[in-house]
C-alpha cells in the first residue's frame, strides 16, 4: 500500500467527520454529562456529579411503563412493517418492466415526502371517531357504532407501519435487486415450488438486508416523536415525547438527559441484541 | 429416461416471433445442441423445455409425458445454468442436496446420492466449502452433480462453457461428454460456438431468426449445408453469387460457367466451396476454376490461408498446407480450382 493515496482517499472523509463531531458528538456528550446531573429549580443544574437520575428513572414504575410501552410498540411494528415490506420489496426488484419499477419505487417514497405533522394530520382526519375509516365501516354495515382507533396503541402502530414501510422496502429491495433470478431458477429447477423457492433461496441471502432493515425500523421506532404525541393522544406514552416534556416543558434538563441516554442504550442493546440472533441463525 | 419431443413450438412476444415453429425429436440419451448466434431463439428453446417460458403454440413432450402447461418444478429436468448459479449460502455438499428433501427423500438415501454425485465429479474433498471458494471448473462440476442428483429426465445446459477460459473449456467439454454418456441422459445444451457444438454434441439444430435452419449430425452441416446461413456459420465458406441454370449447371454473375454436385431447381443461388477444397494453380480449367489475384497472405502455421478477389469481384478464402517453396505471394495473378464434387449450391 501506498501511505498517500490512502491519506488522499481519508482526506474525504474529513468534512464529514467535522460535521458529526461537532454537531453530534459534542451534544450527545453534553447531554451524557447533564444526565448525570441534579435538577435545581433556580439554577437549572447544579453541576454535581451523581447517578441520583438513573436511579430515579429504573425504579419508577411509570418510566418503567413508558419504556416498555416503548420497546413493545416499536418491536410490533418493526415485525409487521417487515412481514408487510418482504413481499413488495421482492415483487418491485422482480418486476420486468423498467418503467412500472420506476413508478412503484416512487410511490413506495411518496408518504415519506408528505412531512410528519402533515401525515399525522391525515391520519387524525381518517381514525377520529366521525372519520373515514368509521364511515365506511358503518356505511359497510361492519360496526354498529363508531369505534375508537385514534387515542389507542393500535392507531399508533397503524401510523409507525406507514412511516416505516418505504425505509423498510427500499433497504430490502436493494438488496434483492443484486440476488441473481438465475438463483431461483435453478430453486425452480430442482423442485422447489416458486413460493418455496423464496424461502429456500431468497430469504437467507436478502438476510443483510433484513437485518438492516429491521434495525432501521426498530430504531426510528423507538425514538417516535410525532407520531406518538398527535396520533397516541395525551394518555399514550413513549420515550421520545417523554424526554421532550422533561426538557421543554418541566425545564429539569438533567432528568431529561438521563431519559434520553436510556432510551438510547436500550434503542442500541435491542438492536445490536436481534441483529446478532438473526445474523447467527442465518450466516 | 425418455426422448424428448417438441412439436411446432412458438413463441412469440408482442410481433416478434423469439421462436417460430420448430419441431425437433430428441432421441432417449442424445446429446443435442442448439447452435446459433445470439437472438436466434435457442435459449427460449431451451427454456421452453425447462419450463420457464410457456410455448405460445405448440407442445413439449418428455416421452410420452405432455409437459406444456407442466411448472418447472414439476419437470424433472436438471439444467445447468450459464454462470452455474450456485447457491452462495449454502456449501458444496447442501448445494448437491437441495434438489432432494423438497422430493421427500429420506436422511439415508440423500447423504448415499450426495456422497455418489460428489465422487461421480471427483469433488468429495472439497464438499464443505463454499461454492464461492471454488474455481470455474470445480463450480461447473458442482452445478453438473446438482443438476444430475434428482435423476432427472433431462438435462439441459445453458451456455455452460462460457464462464471458463479457452483451455478449461477444452477440458471441461470432453469431460462433460463423458459424463453425459456414463449417465445415459437425454441433453439439450445451447451454445454459439459451433466447434463446441461438433465436438461435443451428437446432433446439432443450427438456429436463426427463432426458426430451425438444419437438425443433423456434425460431419452434415458440414459437407451438406442446406441454406447460407448454415454454409457460413458452420465453418468458413465460400460464395459466388449467380444462377442455377441446369442440373449441375451453374453461371456466375459475370457469365463463367461452373459445375457442382447435388440438386439445385433453376434460379438465383450462390455456388460455394470451403476454403480447404480450393487449389491455386496457374492452369485455368473450364467448369470448376475462376481466375483471382492473391490480396493477402496469412501464415497460421501448418496452413496459411490466401485472400482472394476474382474477377467478378467476389472476394475468396483459400487455406492450403504451408509449404515454403513456390508458394503464392501478394499481388499473383492465378486461377482458384475445386473438384466439382465439393461444390454445392444454396439459395
């Protein structure tokens, strides 16, 4: 190897690197620091050193609530978004057709170009007690009454599916895209019905992007900000709300800095955790 | 094991005809090759027979068996695929195997068949690894053992040659040949390489614009072409545009009058003749010569071949035993002779 070229190639990474150190890393020491901080009401922090937060947030039991509330929704909608995201991911990267494949990877991005109040917004409008999935059920003569789906875990997981979904087929799909139809053929070939053929050859080698996939939802899921506040209501709790409402509206940043240094340990542990269990039950 | 049978098959997409009506009996234990060059329709042939294109028309049979609308995986067919696709997740030995569980096999006759088609193209040692750790030649015997593990009716080859480099290739042909005859299994294989197809198959069908030109051994498409395409493609060829204008009676362009053997009805036709059966000779002989200027001479080592233009224009190729005396050189003016025997006519 020669020592400057390599230095040439690292050099471009410098910019990068900048950005992230200065705009994420520095922060996320802070909040590590105040998170080890004690709440004072006159003068914010008082600049002591103490694990008096962590210990507070393990043992209460509505924190305890809130984060498994958490990790149950975001585990939900991880495993539905990727039952539901395999199939159209396999069906867009086999598509023969340039075009119809063109259109279908847009129309996969399309709700992720609708920002995410404006996308809650619409979700109200459709689960509200006199909204369009109701009317349509009673008019179907489904339900009796107006049932209710906005203000519940379910409208939540419903609404975190739908933002999930085009991270989730994009990731897969290209994944897919580089597993050679010759493969399946020879599945096909050798007796295995198409379907079976999927699982025997498709799935474990997309499994990369499985894995990714399901790590990026997972992720996304647990840190749900939006969707929880507009779609869960007041009483639906989640970590990425509750952080915002200990630093934004009951100014102890301390304790809000220990919820969010929490969540992500958590967020990173569950992740690293399934991405191992996957990888070994696959590689 | 059976022959198999296809009957006018066709299929077409959109307007355009990828395969037009073609019938070809493959007997029990051939090995048949579908030659032509690329877009002629032999691996939509091919497919046909595998089952992953259905015929628009037509019907394929495996003996007596009609498997038109039958799914692949429900063929028996082996089929080696161009590029061998191998599955890289899986090893060598469960690459073998994959074919065998999905037919409800038990443990101890799947473990004996691995064990046999592994030894049967010498890749025991090599049964754990990775086909991505494999070279060409080892990825093609893997692929050759899977495709033959389900004893399936027939096999079919996709381009297999032409993922290794010439002197594998070589090799893995007279291996491959050897293969298919110890196992006595009727084989399709598509290539576009006709000295692959003459050394190894014992039919060829030369293909062309979906349709089958000619079906017949080597050694007859050589000596006995029936269209132009076929003259050309299989070996190199000679034409001199004209007419038939009798039984074995046929005149150039420019009015010389020639000869050849065969049938031809009368009309417009080329007379052809390889350039092996060419002679350059001073001596103009009446009926089967044409006075040419030698344009260029190439030295290949045992032969050298002469570039030739007659008068007419027509440009010729004449191969001849090096010999270092007396031979032709650029810029000679000499005559082309054949014996009429060699030369035949195509439209």
């Amino acid at each position: 190897m020669r020592e400057g070229r390599n230095w040439g190639g690292s050099a471009l990474v410098v910019p990068a690197l900048f950005l992230v150190a200065a705009f994420l890393l520095a922060p996320l020491a802070l909040i590590l620091r105040y998170s080890f901080d004690k709440y004072d009401p006159v003068k914010l922090m008082l600049g002591i050193f103490s694990p008096g937060n962590y210990v507070q947030a393990v043992a209460d039991p509505f924190y305890q609530n809130v984060l498994s509330t958490t990790a149950y929704i975001a585990a939900l909608s991880t495993v539905i978004v990727m039952l539901l995201a395999f199939p159209v991911a396999y069906y867009i990267s086999r598509v023969e057709s340039q075009r119809l494949r063109g259109w279908l990877i847009i129309l996969t991005m399309l709700p992720l170009l609708l920002g995410n109040a404006v996308r809650s917004a619409a979700w109200m409008i459709v689960m509200g007690t006199k909204g369009v999935a109701n009317a349509v059920m009673l008019g179907v003569g489904l339900i009796e009454e107006p049932i209710k789906i906005l203000y519940t875990p379910t409208a939540v997981v419903i609404a975190l599916v739908s933002v999930l979904l085009p991270f989730a087929i994009i990731t897969l799909q290209s994944v897919m895209d580089a597993i050679p139809t010759s493969l399946e053929e020879a599945g096909q070939s050798l007796g295995h019905s198409p379907l079976r053929t999927v699982f025997e050859v498709v799935l474990p080698l997309a499994m990369p992007g499985v894995v990714a996939a399901a790590a990026i939802s997972f992720a996304l899921a647990m840190n749900a900000y939006a969707t929880p506040v507009l779609i869960g209501g007041p009483t639906m709790k989640m970590m990425g709300p509750a952080v915002y409402d200990q630093i934004a509206k009951a100014n102890n940043w301390p304790f809000g800095s220990t919820l969010a240094c929490i969540l992500m340990v958590v967020t990173l542990v569950l992740t690293v955790l399934s991405t191992r269990f996957l990888s070994r039950k696959y590689f | 094991m059976a022959g198999v049978t296809l009957s006018n098959i066709r299929k077409t997409y959109g307007t355009l005809a990828a395969v037009d009506d073609v019938s070809i009996e493959i007997l029990d234990g051939e090995l048949l090759a579908l030659l032509g060059p690329s877009g002629c329709g032999k691996t939509t042939t091919l497919r046909m027979i595998a089952g992953f294109v259905a015929p628009t028309a037509g019907t394929v049979r495996f003996g007596g068996r009609d498997v038109t609308r039958v799914p692949v995986h429900k063929r028996n067919v082996g089929m080696v695929f161009q590029g061998y696709a191998l599955f890289p997740h899986l090893t060598v030995a469960k690459n073998v195997e994959f074919g065998l569980k999905v037919r409800g096999w038990d443990k101890a006759k799947i473990a004996a068949r691995v064990t046999e088609m592994l030894h049967w193209v010498q890749m025991e040692a090599l049964a754990e690894r990775s086909p991505r750790a494999l070279s060409g030649g080892q990825q093609q015997r893997v692929a050759l053992a899977r495709a033959m593990a389900h004893e399936p009716e027939v096999l079919l080859l996709d381009e297999p040659f032409s993922a290794l480099d010439a002197k594998l290739r070589g090799q893995m042909r007279t291996e491959i040949r050897e293969l298919q005859r110890q196992a006595g299994i009727t084989s399709v294989f598509v290539t576009h390489d006709q000295e692959e197809a003459m050394a190894i198959a014992d039919r060829i069908g030369v293909m062309n614009h979906g349709r089958l030109e000619q079906l017949g051994s080597a050694e007859d498409l050589y000596k006995r072409p029936v269209s132009r395409f076929v003259a050309g493609f299989i070996g190199k060829c000679n034409f001199i545009e004209g007419h038939v204008t009798g039984p074995g009676r046929f005149e150039t362009a420019n009015g010389q009058a020639l000869q050849f053997s065969g049938e031809h009805s009368i009309g417009p036709a080329a007379l052809c003749f390889r350039p092996e059966h060419g002679v350059l000779t001073p001596l103009a002989t009446p009926g089967n010569s044409l006075p040419v200027t030698v344009k260029a001479v190439t030295y290949l080592g045992p032969v050298t071949e002469y570039d030739l233009v007659s008068e007419a224009g027509n440009r010729l190729l004449v191969s001849a035993s090096s010999s270092g005396e007396g031979a032709p050189k650029e810029g000679d003016k000499l005559s082309v002779a054949w014996s009429i025997g060699d030369a035949f006519v195509v439209d």
